[in-house]
C-alpha cells in the first residue's frame, strides 16, 4: 500500500510538473527568461512575429495573429472581445482577467483560446508549445523532426542576445532602404569587416531579383525590414488597406526568398505626413511596427559627392550621443553610399560604437511616436 501511494504521489507530481510547462502555472527561470516557440498543427511559427508574453505565470499570445493561424475571428463590442471559429463562439472581457493589450496588440492565455476551441497543447520539446487539433497530421516527434533546425537554433540563442531593450551608451541602429541590390553583396563586406549589423527594409520586387544575397543577409545575423512593393505614394498610400496589402505582399516574397517573415516596417519617404492613424491602426493590427529615422544621411541628394554626408552624419551622431538618445541611421543601398561608409563605419569604430540590428524589442521610433 505504501508503495502504491508513493507511486500516485509521483505522478501526481509530474502532472502538476506537466501543467506548468503548458503555461498553466509555471515558475521557471527558462520560462521567464525566454519566450518559447510555438507551433499550431503541422506549422512552426515565427517567434518575431507571434512574440508570445509570459506574464503572472501564464503564457499569453496576440489573438489576431494566433487566431488567423487557428480558424479564429477576433472583433470587439464595447468592452468584450468576441472570438468565434469551428462553429463556437466565446467572449472574453476586455477590462476584465486574464486580457491585456501589449504594443498595441490584445493578448490572451493560450490555455484559455486552446480550451474554448477544442485544441490540445503539448511540448513537444523544451520551450516549445503546439497548439494542435484533428487538422493535425505530424505527430509531436515528426513535428520536432520536421523543424528540427528552427528548434535548434532557438534553443542556443541566449536570452537578450537579439534583442536589447536598453541599448548601450555606444549603440548604433544603422538601416539601409531600397535593396537588395547588385551592390548589397559589397554593403555586407564593409559591415562584416567592422563586425557590424544593420538593418535593410526592403522592396518586394528588389528580393525577388536579388533574392541570393538574401541568405547571406540572414546568416550574419542582420535585421530584415519591409519597404512595400511600389516604392509609389499614391500607390501605397491610395488606402490604409493598399499599404497593408503592399506591406504582406513585401512579407510573402521575403519568406519565399529566406523562409523568414518580419514585422518591422518603413513607409516609402518616412511615415510622416502619409502614414495617419488609419493607416497605422490597420498596419499595427496586423503585427507590423514602424520605423522611420533621427538621422538623414541625405545620401540620395548626394549621389554624385558622397564624402558630402560622412562629416553630417558624424556630427549628428555624436550630437544625439549627448543628449542620450540612440542613433537610428537612414541610409541607401547605393554605390555611392557604399563607397564612403568605410569612412564612417572607422570613425565610429574607433570612437567606441558598436552597430547592432533593429528587434522587435524594441519601442518603434517613428515620426508620429506610435509606439506600437
């Protein structure tokens, strides 16, 4: 009888163990410090995208974004969210529980949304949840298998590596619009000699021509942006459903070209005055967040003498460093700006900076201080 016990005992234990990994009530260091992977049946997903929250021991994640990967609507009416898909419906309150917005996106308990939708979640390995019903033909060791490299490469970054809050003192975000290019291969020699990253927003038709470069982009680690399609004002800026639909476009043709997706974007010619706020609720709706700059390197004007610029942006830089704030650089994948970025990548080095990619952990800087 005694061993009987001591054995329901352990059980026991190891289902409470269980639930807690299923974000039911979870107290681990790994947990917090490090939102985990998800996947929703045969699919991985991207963690930049999706940025799953821990929070009060829960594991939470944005309905919008999760729901269209699980068959799930999300509309709201007055204070309650109303979630319906798989003929069922379920209302949350919006004021109420376990419901709360986070840069500008409404996240909910994944246990909750599972539950209400007839899904199961397991883990299938360490920090990683799968959300998964009868749609579900991998089983959870042919899905590990499947993404095996993903999980792998998620599992050896550590916290905080991509994706500082607080930058230092000596930080650089410098951005690149307009590529790929024929030269972008040139751009990345110069960054990889002064171990740097940078960030490209890019032009949909531009990845698809140069879409070789794009692999080498990713693997030394730099940041990938969005420009939309047109690069045309009153094409991208005909509606706020023309600029989205551009902005997804640019998405699609990025992941054909890497197998990655982001959600950081640049309106063509910055989001002021275009980007009013119905343009950037449906952007920001759809899990986009904006960027524009606090230093113009003003390189297109000078395509002609580009050492024009190096001295302007130096000076701009150090200007921003006393008063604390970090440098967001705008720049263009040009031969121009190529040519002297030596120039500028020495000069800073060898005042201390160090450059690192734009992330979604980030607050978005842009001209109209959404920072969503």
């Amino acid at each position: 009888m005694k061993l009987l016990k001591v054995k329901w005992m352990a059980v026991c234990l190891m289902a409470i163990c269980c639930l807690g990994l299923l974000g039911i009530h979870t107290n681990t260091a790994s947990a917090q410090a490090k939102a985990p992977l998800l996947g929703v049946n045969d699919v991985l997903l991207d963690s930049n995208t999706v940025q799953p929250v821990m929070k009060n021991d829960k594991l939470y994640v944005p309905i919008v974004i999760l729901g269209q990967k699980m068959g799930i609507s999300a509309s709201a009416s007055g204070n309650t969210l109303i979630l319906t898909g798989h003929n069922r419906s379920f209302t949350l309150s919006l004021t109420k529980g376990d419901v709360f917005e986070r840069g500008g996106r409404t996240m909910v308990p994944i246990r909750t949304l599972a539950d209400a939708f007839g899904f199961t979640i397991t883990l299938p390995s360490s920090n990683l949840y799968r959300i998964q019903n009868a749609n579900a033909s991998l089983s959870d060791a042919q899905f590990v298998n499947t993404f095996a490299a993903e999980i792998k490469q998620h599992a050896t970054v550590k916290p905080g590596n991509t994706g500082n809050s607080k930058p230092s003192s000596r930080t650089i975000y410098l951005s690149f619009d307009d590529g790929p290019t024929a030269h972008t291969s040139q751009l990345l020699d110069i960054l990889d000699k002064y171990n740097a990253k940078a960030t490209f927003f890019m032009l949909g038709p531009e990845i698809r021509q140069h879409s070789a470069v794009m692999k080498r982009m990713v693997e030394e680690g730099h940041g990938l942006g969005l420009h939309g399609m047109s690069h045309q004002v009153k094409k991208i800026y005909a509606s706020p459903a023309a600029a989205l639909a551009e902005m997804n476009q640019d998405n699609e043709i990025l992941f054909q070209a890497t197998g990655k997706r982001t959600s950081l974007i640049r309106t063509p010619y910055g989001s002021k005055p275009y980007l009013k706020k119905a343009y950037r609720d449906q952007l920001t709706g759809a899990g986009y967040h904006i960027w524009d700059w606090n230093i113009d390197s003003n390189d297109w004007r000078y395509t002609k003498n580009p050492e024009h610029f190096v001295k302007t942006v130096l000076s701009d830089i150090r200007r921003l460093k006393k008063q604390g704030r970090t440098p967001v650089v705008l720049m263009h994948d040009k031969p121009s700006t190529i040519k002297v970025l030596p120039q500028i990548m020495a000069a800073l080095q060898k005042e201390g900076y160090s450059f690192e990619p734009l992330n979604n952990n980030l607050t978005p800087l842009n001209f109209w201080n959404d920072h969503r």
